[in-house]
C-alpha cells in the first residue's frame, strides 16, 4: 500500500468508542494535499493507524444528513 498523506483539518467528534480504544470519528482531513473532505472512520487514540472508512464532500454529507432526517428511526 502506498503512503498516504493526511492532516486533520477539524474534528467534527467521536461516534462510539470500540472494545479496542479505537474511536469511530467524523472528520474533516486534507488527504495527499487536496482539498478537505468528510471523512467518517475508526481510528487509534494517537491517530496514527486507522480502520477502512468513507469520505464524502460537502453536498454529499448535506444529502446524507437530509436522508438521515427523513428516516424513522423509532
């Protein structure tokens, strides 16, 4: 695998904490020196190793959040 390149802009906050101490993390992270995205993964206390995970934009995050609010969820 190659390296990537990473630098947490913001962090957003934590999702849930797995049995390990790893924490399930809504970010937004410059990958290889481009632009910022969402990024919602796992990921160590020290942020240095971290689990398979998504990466949306801005608009997608908005749809995202959009359907996430019309679901019922009771």
């Amino acid at each position: 695998m190659a390296n990537l390149k990473y630098e947490i802009k913001e962090t957003i906050g934590i999702i849930s904490e797995g049995v390990k101490g790893w924490n399930k993390e809504l970010n937004l992270i410059s990958w290889n020196d481009r632009e910022p995205k969402y990024d919602l993964r796992d990921w160590d206390q020290n942020h240095e190793k971290m689990g398979k995970g998504v990466t949306l934009s801005k608009e997608e995050l908005i749809q995202l959040k959009k359907l996430v609010n019309e679901m019922d969820l009771n």
